[in-house]
C-alpha cells in the first residue's frame, strides 16, 4: 500500500523574552497543536535544551525559542501552525519557515503548498520558492520577510532517501520487527552516540526515531515498502558528511540533500557523494533571512530494464 | 503560468466489419466524443487512411478500425472512452488500452489513473501497470486482457521532453508566433517531408501539430514556458532514431521515450541517444497483448547549482 512519506516542515522562532516555550507551554498545548494537522502524539522525551515528540506522523521538536514539527502522510500541517499564530499571537513570532516536499499522490493531499502559504499570508508576509524543477525533485520553501537573521552556525541538514534496495525494503517490512533490529540495521549506536533515543515501529509497516544530545537533534522516518519506499533523516549533525555510511546502509536508486548554512555544501558533496550517483537537481540561494539554503538530487544511472510493477485494477487508487 | 501537459491517452481497437470509423461515424459524434473530456476540436485534415483532428488540448486520430485520443491540462478524457463504449457497445471493441503520464499538478486533475481505471473496469477486464518509479518519471498504463494480439509490425513511438532551454524556450513564447516560426524552428520540413500538416498556435502561448501520410501520423505538442516546459511528440515514426535531432533542437535536461513493438529499442537507444544524457529510468516488458513496451528517462546530468524559482505568494495555485 502506498504511504506519502514526503513531509511538510514549518519552523517557528519566538521571542524568547515574551515566553519560554520548553517551561511555559504545556505538553497538553502541543498536543493540542498536533491534533490540528491530525496526527497523535506518541511518545516524549527531553533533555535541558529540547523536548522530541514521536507523531503517528512523524516529529515536533521543541526549543526555549523555537518548535520544529514534520508531517508527512496526509496530514494538514499548516493547521498546526496557524493554531500556535492564533494562540500566541503573531506578535511573539520572529521569523517563519514552511517547506514542503514534492508528494506523489498529491491528489489526496488536503491541501497544496499554494494554499498552504496563503494561510501564512494572512499572518506575515513572505516570500516562497521552488527548488529544483517540476518534473524532478523539488522542495517548495516559504520564508517570513522580516528583519529577522539566521545565525550563520544555525545549521541543519536533510538527506531523503527514495527507492531503496529490494534487501532494505525486506528487512525493514519484515512481520514483529523490533526497535532494536530497526536501530541494528540503521546503524543508529554508530551514527548517534551518546544520544537518547525515542522511537517507534509501527504496524503494518514504517518507524520513526527522534533523537536529542545538548541542543542537538536527528529524527528518522521510515516508509519502507518496496515501490514506494522513502526513509527521510533530518539534524542538526552533518548529513553530507553521514550520506557514505547511510546511502551504504540503504542503497537508494535516488536521494536528496538540503541545507541550510553549510557554506561548504559543494565540496562537502565533491568528497562524500559515492561515484556511482550523478547529481540530477542542484539549486541554491541565499535567502532574504540570511539562510544559505542548498538542495540537491543524486540519482544512479540505470543500465539494466526492469518490469514494471502491475497495480491492482479493482483496488486502492493509493496503490498506484 | 503553469499548464499541465503531461498527456492522457486511449487507443480504442474495434471490429472494422462491424462499422468503418471514418465513412460511418460524422464528425459530429467525434464533436461530441471530445466534448465528453472538456475539450473542442479545433481543425481537420484527412487522407484515405485517417481523419487527423487539432483539439484545443492535444489530438484525435481516426482510422478505419481504430481511434488515438490524446488530451492535456485538466481533461477529464475516460468520460470521452465511456461515451463511446456506451454509444456503441462494448461488443465491437476489440482492444482498448489507456495510458497516462504521471502529472506536476495532480491535485488540479478531475481524476486520477486509479479513478479512470475503474471506470474502464465497468465495461471490460484489464490489467494495469506502472513503468518507471514513484519518484521519477513513471507512465500508467491500462490494457484490456481478451483475446486480441497485437502485430508486431504495428509500432508507436512516444518522446516527452521537459525543461527545453532557455533559448528554445524563449523562441516558442514570443509574442504573434507564427505556425511557419514554429515550424522552422521545430524543422519540421526536414522531419516531416511529404506529410499533410495541420497545426494550431494557442494565445498566449502553446503550439500543436497532426501531421498525417498514408497510414503515418506524428504529432506534436508544445508547452513552452520556462521552468514548467514540456514538448510531447508521438508518431508511428521512429522517434528514437529521431530524438538526435529533437534533442539537439530543444536541449530538453530530461526526457522520455516510449515504444510500442520496437524490438530494438536498446540498441537504437545505445546509437541514438546523445552520449551527455544518462538513463534515470529503463522498463519495458510483453503485455498479455502482445505489445512490447519500453519505457525509459534520460537526464542532463547538473554541474552548476542553479537559483531557485521565485513564486508569487499571494498567486495562483498553479504557478507553483
């Protein structure tokens, strides 16, 4: 069965002086926040600087001054964002970021990103981009113009990984897989020392891991099925320089790397990329807030036909 | 502005003893048949073999015992397949087969592969298939499972180019383009020589061409817009051996072929496909119906980070 496993990603900055979103917001708010784009929250965890909520679709993570929430699926993440506005008011806010993946059943999407930023127009202006072209890869961005600038040190990097290898997408379907083989296999001990992790199998398929070290955070997401496999890694480590050790692991036919503020995007891709991948997408800008933003798409060269995958006829439009 | 030309496509096979669809079928049925999907015939040419009609988005072909319905945009063309069947009975099909390319602005269409395919269901038995991976270029395509065998000799060629360059691209939107600009540019003499042609330039932009000699058709369609560019071509001609030519006029950074009973569609590709684009996509496969199918996507590899699209915020849905 076919699961959107593209996210939608909305970033807000506070003014800390006005509140303190780790002591002064209780858990039953983002609960509350989350329910707006109809997703649960499933698990908690936190340390002095973040709190990491594990959703039935996806992450939120929460800062003194900040709150990073993922969806994918078919949820309506700008829901949850103009809830926290009308909440709080959008006096408190210093800066927005919403983004959102290319899906590819966008036909049972509630809503596209143009709709979507014409929520966020009511409350701030902005300014709203695609990177890469419609026919290929692309991410849709949308920044508040504000006087609002990004910290050069604020990175964060996003490496998305599609079509996996038929043995990925076998091991990680397997029936009564556990937390620990999925961590096994990922190599999650090597990639995240020291981390406290919180995840999540779910039933039939997929699993979700959110982690947190200091101020750092990693999340995973798994959509593991075979003809529709997507496993997404977002953090505040260094992606580029994992991507060896997780395009290894998952030996996907295509994957994308973004950034914000790696400055040394090109050369870091230059020496992590494996050669058998060819860029296929490239775009980068530097942003009006200050964000230097990279994305990229990789892909592996076919050389042999394969079959084409039969759908059901009768069945699920989501199968196809 | 954005404009969906990834195309739908049905090729109804019938019975010729029972009815000949060029001396018993008006034009005013084939009227009504394309009004069925939203769309308006435009213009006429015909030879002994075959009525070739210009619609205001893409094609109809009509031969003796058969017909080729191709439409863009928003076209909702399985009501057009349905009218038929029910104007004259499934009983004197011998074959239907529809496909259709995967879409940019899904969420626009009034249906989706999944929804037209149930429709077809109602009136006859198929299996259907997805060439190409979620994630890249992919085509849908549903055929009926009775006892029709294709003839090998009866081949169709598809070629899809996306982003053209900048140059091609500014030459097809010039403002008071002229069919004779057009078809300079696309050489269309030297591609095309002897054929009786028949082509349309839409306001404000947007170009298509039917092309008919003896028993041979070729047709183009062209969305010209920078950074949503897309140029169909389909013919019983034998586009791989042509796509030298096509590629060095349009500069596409990706495109498709598709081929119907080309046996040698690996090796062509080997000679033909110029040595700067790599296979992002390779399937193929015999149908039950004895058609052998290739499908296969080639990109420019990127070298250069490239700037971002700019989108109007407060805009249309479908400038994204």
């Amino acid at each position: 069965m076919f699961f959107e496993g593209s996210e939608k990603k909305a970033e807000v900055l506070i003014d800390a002086n006005n509140i303190n979103l780790l002591t002064d917001v209780d858990n039953s708010f983002w609960a509350k926040l989350v329910n707006c784009c109809h997703a649960q929250i499933l698990s908690t965890i936190e340390n002095s600087y973040c709190k990491a909520f594990v959703l039935s679709e996806s992450s939120l993570f929460v800062w003194q001054d900040r709150f990073l929430i993922l969806t994918c699926g078919e949820t309506h993440l700008i829901n949850s964002v103009e809830y926290f506005i009308t909440h709080y008011g959008r006096e408190i806010i210093t800066h927005i970021i919403y983004q959102r993946k290319n899906e590819y059943f966008a036909q049972a999407q509630p809503s596209c990103f143009g709709d979507d930023i014409k929520v966020l127009a009511k409350f701030v202006d902005g300014k709203a981009y695609r990177f890469g072209e419609l026919d290929s890869h692309h991410t849709y961005m949308f920044h508040q113009t504000n006087d609002f600038k990004a910290d050069a040190n604020d990175k964060t990097y996003e490496l998305l990984a599609y079509q996996i290898s038929k043995k990925a997408s076998e091991i990680l379907t397997q029936k009564h897989l556990s937390k620990e083989e999925v961590r096994r296999f990922l190599c999650i001990d090597e990639l995240l020392p020291e981390f406290t992790i919180d995840d999540f199998v779910f039933d039939p398929y997929g699993y979700s891991m959110n982690a947190i070290k200091g101020k750092d955070y990693f999340t995973i997401h798994v959509t593991p099925q075979e003809n529709s496999s997507y496993v997404s890694f977002e953090s505040s480590l260094n992606l580029v320089e994992l991507a060896p050790k997780i395009v290894d692991i998952l030996k996907p036919a295509s994957f994308d790397l973004l950034s914000f503020n790696e400055a040394d995007f090109e050369s870091l891709c230059s020496n992590n990329i494996p050669s058998d991948y060819v860029s296929n997408v490239l775009a980068s800008t530097m942003l009006d807030n200050h964000y230097l933003v990279h994305f990229a798409n990789f892909i592996l060269p076919q050389t042999q036909f394969t079959s084409p995958i039969e759908l059901d006829v009768s069945g699920e439009n989501h199968a196809l």
